[in-house]
C-alpha cells in the first residue's frame, strides 16, 4: 500500500493573521489583572481592540461563506443573543453603580449633619452595609446568570467561533465583574 500525505484547502497551515490577532488580543485579557481603576481601563482598551479584531475576522471571506449558509444564520442569531447578554450586564453595571453612589453620598451627608457628633447615627451606617450586602448579592447572582446562559448559547456555533465568541464574552465579564466588585 502506498502512503501519501494530501492537504486540504479546509485546514491550512498556518492560521490567518486576523485570527492570529484575535488570540493575542485574547490571551492579553486572560493574562491581565483588574486589580486598579487604570488595569481596568486598560483591559478595556483591550477588550475594544479585540472587538474590533474580531469584526476585522467577520469580514473574511472564509468566514463570510460560513455566514451566507442556513447554519450562518443560527450562528448570526446566537451572536446577537450574546451581544444582547452584554448590553444587559452593562447596563445592570452602571444601574449598581449608581445604587453604590447613592448609599455614599447618602451616608456622607448623614456624617455631615451629625458632624458634632462622633459618628453617623447607626440606623444610617446600617443602612448602607444592607446596601452594600444586597448590591454584592445582586452582582454575585448576575455573573453567575450571565456565565451559566453564555456558555450555552455558543454551543451551536462554530467551532472556532464558538470558541473565540466564548473567550470574548468571559473577558468581557472579567473585566464588567473587576470594574463591579471594584466599585461595590
């Protein structure tokens, strides 16, 4: 029997370098640690420059066929989906956020009134803790939400978009998470 080596044209070599971006502007994210204001700043520089990484790989041909097929569709759809999931976690970000802002300033004021005093009255120091406990419950159950419906909404994609989706939205929610427990 005479044994021969054939390629395809489906599995090429060498990866192309819009994907290559894409990972490096993945394992960029996943290395990082929001730990500071400026981290998360910058991790979310990161994030946009892997947003923009990933329309740049959209916009392959390749990619563009696997789009045009019935099977793009679903894929489009779960896309979409996700982008929803974000949306949402951003805008329950900034509505914590400003619950958080409201219970300082509330409870500074309440140190200000009582300034001759030697401390806020303790109904209103109680009053932000609950907050701030009932804030911590709200994010804990969100993220959780969020990372349990994201990983099975990209199980119908793609193998590798489903894969570099994925990685995307877990970035996407480390940071969301960091700038939250941050600000909490």
């Amino acid at each position: 029997m005479a044994s021969f080596h054939s390629r395809t044209n489906n599995s090429p070599s060498q990866s192309h370098p819009v994907m290559n971006d894409v990972e490096e502007s993945l394992e960029r994210l996943k290395a990082s640690q929001a730990t500071s204001t400026s981290s998360i700043c910058a991790n979310l520089a990161s994030l946009r420059d892997l947003h923009d990484n990933i329309n740049n790989m959209i916009q392959m041909p390749s990619i563009q066929q696997e789009l045009s097929r019935e099977q793009g569709q679903n894929w489009i759809n779960e896309l979409l989906e996700g982008s929803l999931m974000l949306v949402d976690l951003c805008a329950f970000s900034r509505d914590i956020v400003q619950l958080t802002k409201e219970s300082v300033q509330y409870l500074e004021s309440s140190i200000r009134r009582n300034k001759l005093e030697t401390s806020a009255p303790s109904a209103d120091i109680n009053a932000y803790v609950v907050s701030r406990k009932k804030i911590n419950k709200m994010v804990s159950k969100c993220i959780k939400n969020l990372k349990s419906s994201s990983n099975q909404n990209f199980m119908a994609l793609p193998a590798i978009g489903a894969m570099l989706i994925g990685r995307y939205f877990q970035s996407s929610l480390k940071i969301q998470d960091a700038y939250i427990r941050k600000k909490v």
